[in-house]
C-alpha cells in the first residue's frame, strides 16, 4: 500500500517563538490523537528553523522538509542552501518546482530536475510539484500542461529513483485563494500523473508512488479529496500554520 502524506508548507510565516510554538502545537496534537501508520506526516518550515524542527522531530513522529535546495551542488552561491547541506542536517523531504518558485523566481522544469537530481543523490526525497495556471484549464489545457511538467521534471530518473519522489498536484489557481479543485476534477489529474507513470516505468511503481494533492485544502474538505482513489495525501499551505487544523487534515483518511 503506497504511503500517505500530509506536508506543511509554511512558506516565508513565522518568528522563530512563533515557529517553535507551532511545532510545540503539532507534537502536543500528536500526542493526544493517533495518525494512521500509513500516514507520514512533514513539517517544511523556513530554512533557519530547521534545526529546531529536527530537533523536536526526533522526540516525536514526523518527518522535516525543506522548501527549496540550490540546484548547483556546493560553491560561491550567495544566499543557496544545497542538498549536501540538508543531507548532513538529516533532513528528509525537500519540496522542489513549487509554482511560486516557478512564477516569481523563473524556475523551469529544467532547474526542477537537476535539483532533483541533486536532492536523490544526498539520499533526500524531492516533493516535486506540477499544476495548471487558472487561463491553462479554462483554455481545457491542464492534461498537456501537467504532462509536460511530469515529463520534463522526472522522466530522465531510473525507476529506483523514481521510487524516491513524490509528486504533488497543485492547481495554481486553488493555492492560497480558498477556491479548492474539486474531488473529480482533482482525481482527474491524479489518475492521469498516474498513468504517464505506469506509461514510462510500469504499472507496479507507479502504484507506489504517493501523489499528493495541493490549493486551499483544510479540515472542512480534506476527507473528500483524500476519499479519491489516485490521491494520496496533501501538500498543505495556509491551514499548516494551525496545529490543529493540520493535523486534522492527516486524520482525513
Ligand atoms: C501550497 O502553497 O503548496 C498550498 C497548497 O497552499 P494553500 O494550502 O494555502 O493553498
């Protein structure tokens, strides 16, 4: 049975007292309610509270992530954070091609897959991110558009490696704006990220591989998209920074 994932992404939010707050939150929850042993649940906070993060994460049970890694691998980078550099901080996950990377700091398929690439060869597992734009799925766009995407960004790895990624599904026009795809509309993209899969690398692997869901997912209607039989967890924005509301998102399935 293929993992279930539920990844916070905290995005550029909080204070240090903040984010240890949060993270406090989080543990406190876990301790009182039980998550399935299916479900893996990441924390992806700013890069300098890391730390912090693993530190409590090895008290309880949960897995750290980072938002971005430096697509070049060690050197006079001003400003980078490389896969080296989380692989020695333990880290596990690292979310790469969000469309925010994408839109605001011109990361192109290209640059996802050799982050990619570097993230797999210092042992982290990419959570690499694909989705339509709002004029893309009114023009009826969004297969092609996210095949693309897939094709682009993953198609270059072995099957083992592939095996490592997680893919997360995030319509830009439901991230942040509290307009959600529906469970269908959704379910649509999942099975067809799926069968890309099954296309390039067989039936069997692209049945392990988790497909996460993402864009204004909460509590309210997290139990209906994870119901879909192609979704396998969310990759959550704005609900992640409310412990509670988090970790009632990974108590949907
Ligand atoms: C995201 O940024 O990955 C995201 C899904 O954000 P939100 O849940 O706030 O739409």
């Amino acid at each position: 049975m293929r993992k279930h994932i539920v990844a916070g992404n905290w995005k550029m939010n909080c204070t240090f007292t903040e984010a240890d707050e949060l993270v406090e939150g989080i543990m406190e929850q876990l301790e009182q309610k039980d998550l399935d042993s299916n479900t893996i649940l990441v924390v992806c906070p700013p890069y300098p509270y890391l730390e912090m993060t693993t530190d409590y994460a090895n008290d309880s049970y949960f897995a750290v992530g980072a938002q971005n890694v430096a697509a070049e691998e060690r050197g006079a980078f001003t400003g980078e954070v490389s896969a080296e550099m989380l692989e020695s901080m333990e880290i596990d996950y690292c979310i790469v091609g969000h469309s925010e990377r994408r839109a605001y700091y011109g990361e192109t398929d290209r640059v996802v897959a050799t982050k990619v690439d570097r993230l797999l060869a210092h042992g982290l597992k990419p959570i690499v991110c694909v989705g339509e734009v709002l004029e893309e799925r009114e023009a009826g766009r969004q297969l092609e558009v996210v095949k693309t995407q897939v094709e682009q960004s993953l198609f270059h790895l072995s099957a083992e490696q592939m095996q490592e990624v997680v893919i997360a599904y995030e319509p830009v026009w439901a991230i942040g704006t509290g307009k959600t795809a529906t469970p269908e509309q959704a379910q649509e993209i999942h099975a067809h990220i799926r069968s890309l899969l099954a296309g390039k690398y067989g039936q069997a692997v692209a049945d392990e591989i988790s497909i996460l869901y993402g864009g204004s997912c909460k509590p309210s209607n997290a139990k209906e998209l994870f119901a879909c039989p192609d979704i396998d967890g969310g990759l959550i924005g704005g609900a992640s920074l409310k412990a509670d509301d988090f970790i009632a998102i990974a108590l949907s399935f």
